[in-house]
C-alpha cells in the first residue's frame, strides 16, 4: 500500500498526523505502523520555540483503534528537546497520544464507546487489555465528566440509603426528581457524611422546594439544620410499610390467640393477603381475607385502618388532608389497638412533612426504582473494593443500558 494513502488512513481513520510513515506491517493478528514526527512537531513543549536541538531518543508503543480484526500499534519515535530560547527539558508533545497511557486518543475513545455494549471483562478481553486498564480509563472519562455538577436547577430532591457491604455499611444518595439523575452519593447515613452535600446545596440550588424522603431522625435533622428553608416530604411508600408493620404484629398476636384456642387452625401462607391492595386480588384472595377477618375483629379493625389510610394520597387539597389526619389518628388511638395507637404517634409527630405532599407532590418512588437498578449494579460487579469508581458509576447509572462488571 503507498505511503501516502496509509497516511490517510493515519489521519482520518486512527486521528493520528504529523506523522512521517516510515514502515507498515501485519505480524499476527496485529498491524504495526512506525511512524516518526514531522518538522510541526519539532519545538519545545513550552514555550513552542522551533530553536531547539534534540538530546535524547526513545520508541513510544501506542495502541491504535482495531482494524476489523487486527489490533493496532504505533511504534512512534520521539525525542526530548532542549530549547534554545526558554532552555527548558521536554519530551516531545504528541497530540494524538492520551497523556502518558500507552494509547491514542482515539483509542480510547473506542474503548469508551464500548462500554455501552458489554461488561467490563469482556471489553478487556476483546481488546486485549488488562481488566483495571479498561477500568482506569472509564474512571478517568467519568471524574472528568462528573467533575462539575449543576445544582442551581434543582427544585425537587429525593434521598435515600442502601446496603453497600455486610455489616451496616450503607451509602446515601441524592436523586433529582425532575430527572431521574443521581447527584450525590456518600458511604454512611450520618448526618457529618451528608453535611458537605447539604452545605453545597445551601448555596447553589436556591431553587430547591422540597425534599423527599423517609422518616430517618438524621435525615430530617439534617435537613432542618441546614435546609431550613427546603420543605421535607415524607415518602408515602414508607408510610405504608409503617403501617404494614403495624398490621402484621396484630395478624400475628390474633392468630396465636385463635389457634391457641381452636382446633381448626389458620394464618399459615395467608400472610400476603393483607398486604395487597383489595382491588388487585383474584376473587378467591378476595373470599379467602374476608373469611380470616370474619373470625377476628380487632384484626378487622386493623386491616380496614390501613385500607383507609390509603385514601390520604388522594386527597385533593391542605385542608382535607389535615381533616383526614385528625380523623384517622383519632380513630387510631380509639380503637385500643397497641400497635395502631403507636402508628398514630408516629403520623401525629410527623404531620407536617405528612401534609406538604399536597404542597409538593413528590416521593420517593423514582429513588426505590434507581435503588434496583443499583442491585443490579452490585450483583454484576460482583462487589466493589473501588468506592470512588463505585459513586461514579452511580452518578452515571441514568446512562446505563447494560450494566458493568466490576
């Protein structure tokens, strides 16, 4: 092939120019190209001066962008000048190359654009590469492109936390609603590990109105202190399990009293059904809870309480919610049930973060979404001992397609 169409190949199929070929060849499943600078290149990397005279030689290795199956290397000469003007020391500058790796720009560029198609190992496996290779330059493309994170947007937060390791060890995340995208993530569930976020958003998201998120005392404290003026939604999705909670203590307590007493026994896999909304279930379920509740009052009682708080999300304004709220917690606390009474405890010494959902409609729904994808996430990396790729990954999940191994 002539050199001069090959020099074209260089410069628009591999980003590679101001080069001068000085020899191509196929040995195995790779093609090699030396090539060596051309007279643009000559000058110092300083202060770009040409009156300089080399004092040192090398051969530079180069990964190139795969051509079809051949991997490619450029084996480049250069040199290390001394400039006559500044009198600086420098190796040369080549502007194809991706600082000191071993690889060209475009490259990685390659290997970036892979990283949508398939798992880590798999992409190291194909190009050849060692698996933290190909990691350290995902982690490089993601610091660079998460560096700077706008938070003057935001209007709508939801934070919540997950397991990350056995043992307690937890991360918290911030999502923006409006999005779908996360913002933060910090390992713990403290309020000192979520301060500086805190903090950084008392300054620049001066649009925030609200956030949502369950009824964690550090979170709300948290917030309080250094969100003052940021409204606190409280997630309906664990207002529910509060209650579900609340009901299975009292399924339980009453069918040990009944079996205790009777012959026929119940209860045994009937658990689901009364936690299912009633309209959801096959007429069988249906037939089947009305028969259990028939034979326990309090447990009726206890059922239809949460059934009716259901009817709170759907309330149409302030006021009737705050109606509602007074009604069921005084219901609550009349029906002489010991779990009930303390759920309206909880709802009473909550109220307000209860009723700013009819100011803003949010919850935490989205966050329980992303948090599966995060399982995900975990489960095909099989665990990960880099924290720091771990949080930028999660700041990258909303891009995900296909999740990465490791």
């Amino acid at each position: 092939m002539a050199a001069s169409k090959i020099s074209k190949i260089l410069r628009f199929g591999f980003g590679i120019q101001n080069v001068i070929l000085d020899f191509f060849d196929i040995v195995g499943n790779f093609f090699i190209i030396e090539c060596r600078p051309d007279s643009s290149l000559k000058k110092c990397p300083r202060c770009h001066s040409r009156h300089v005279q080399i004092k040192e030689t090398k051969i530079r290795r180069l990964r190139m962008v795969p051509l079809g199956k051949l991997n490619g290397v450029l084996k480049m000469t250069v040199h290390k000048f001394k400039c006559k003007d500044c009198g600086a020391s420098a190796w040369i500058k080549l502007p194809f190359a991706c600082g000191k790796l071993p690889m060209t720009i475009a490259f990685v560029n390659y290997t970036l654009s892979m990283m949508k198609l398939g798992t880590i190992q798999a992409i190291s496996t194909f190009l050849g590469l060692n698996w933290k290779t190909v990691k350290n330059i995902h982690k490089e493309y993601l610091k660079v492109k998460y560096k700077k994170i706008r938070y003057r947007d935001l209007r709508y937060l939801s934070m919540d936390e997950f397991s990350i390791k056995k043992g307690h060890k937890y991360m918290t995340i911030f999502l923006d609603l409006m999005t779908g995208r996360i913002v933060y993530a910090v390992e713990d569930r403290s309020v000192e590990a979520i301060r500086p976020f805190l903090e950084k958003l008392a300054k620049r998201a001066r649009k925030l109105e609200a956030i949502a998120m369950d009824l964690s005392a550090s979170f709300i404290s948290a917030v309080k202190t250094y969100l003052p003026h940021v409204a606190i939604v409280f997630d309906h999705f664990h207002v529910t399990k509060i209650l579900n909670q609340a009901l299975d203590e009292v399924r339980r307590e009453e069918f040990a009293k009944h079996n205790s007493s009777n012959e026929e026994k119940i209860g045994k896999g009937d658990r689901f059904l009364f936690f299912r909304n009633y309209e959801d279930m096959e007429a069988t379920e249906q037939g089947k809870l009305k028969k259990l509740l028939e034979i326990n009052e309090t447990l009726t009682t206890a059922y239809q309480m949460k059934e009716q708080f259901r009817g709170f999300w759907g309330k149409t304004s302030l006021q009737e919610g705050a109606k509602f709220l007074v009604r069921w917690i005084y219901d609550a606390f009349q029906s002489g049930i010991a779990p009930l009474k303390r759920v309206a405890n909880t709802i009473l010494s909550h109220y307000e973060g209860l009723l700013n959902y009819f100011t803003h409609p949010i919850s935490n729904g989205k966050i329980e979404g992303t948090n599966n994808k995060i399982k995900v996430q975990k489960r095909s990396g099989y665990g990960y001992t880099d924290m720091e790729y771990f949080k930028l990954l999660l700041l990258d999940l909303h891009n995900k397609t296909v999740q990465l191994a490791g």
